[in-house]
C-alpha cells in the first residue's frame, strides 16, 4: 500500500459522513428559519459540496498516512473534527480568509494597496522573513498593522 495506497470510504465512514452533512445542513435551515422570524437576514450555506468532497479527501488522507486501504469512521471523525475547527469556527465569527467584506471602503483599499506592494516586491518562490516585511510597510510606508498583518 506504500508505493501505490489510494484508500476509499467505507460504507461506514460514508453513512457518518452523510449523516454530518445533512445534519449541518438542518441545524442551519432551522437556524435560519428562526433568525428570519425575528427579523433577522438569513445567512449562507454552511457547507457546500465542495467542503464535503474536501472532508472525503482529507478522511483519505489521513487513511493513506497510516497506509490504510480503506477510510474508516474514524478517519471521517477526525476530518470532521479538522473541518470545525477550520472552517466553521471562521465562518460563525466572519474571519474566512479573503474576506473583505466586514472591513469599511479605507480599510479594504489600504490591504489591496499592501498586498499589491508585496506581489510586486517579493518575487514568487522567493522568501522574506515577515518581521522586515512588517517594519518596512509600517514604519517606512506608514501603513496600518492591521492593513499588514
């Protein structure tokens, strides 16, 4: 299984993983049925196909680590586990990377402006240590921490 391991879910795993996904899927309905009785605007999908297939690669994943052919139930467990902690806790606290969009018009231009420098500064494959990146923008440019970071 080393040279050429390519595990699949088993049933099991598949059923749990099912199981999951629908579940997120009704907690967010009701959740969104009650928020939009109270006035409130209903909020995304919080799971997509997507991040379905991504938790079934990473349930493969972690079965292949261990040179498994097959991603039990408790490889499934612990890509749901990496799942929540990663991407939910994000979404439930409006941090998802890339997103711009709780940030006000100056502060979205002033992070477009630093990420733009730093693309043009650093060439791609190269590395520079973060510490001189920081100092640079913010003690020599006059940008934000918060714009660097």
């Amino acid at each position: 299984c080393r040279s050429k391991c390519a595990p699949v879910l088993s049933e099991e795993a598949a059923e749990v993983l099912r199981n999951h996904y629908v579940g997120i899927r009704e907690t967010h309905r009701t959740q969104k049925r009650l928020s939009t009785k109270n006035g409130g605007a209903g909020s995304s999908v919080p799971i997509t196909i997507r991040q379905l297939e991504a938790i079934i690669r990473i349930s493969e994943s972690l079965a292949k680590m261990q040179l498994c052919y097959e991603a039990t139930s408790d490889h499934v467990a612990e890509a749901i586990r990496l799942f929540k902690v990663s991407t939910l806790n994000a979404a439930s606290t409006g941090a998802l990377p890339g997103d711009l969009s709780s940030l006000g018009p100056d502060q979205v231009r002033e992070v477009q402006a630093v990420e733009e420098q730093i693309k043009r500064r650093v060439p791609i494959g190269s590395t520079v240590p973060q510490k001189k990146i920081m100092d640079e923008f913010i003690s020599l440019q006059g940008y934000s921490q918060f714009a660097v970071r």
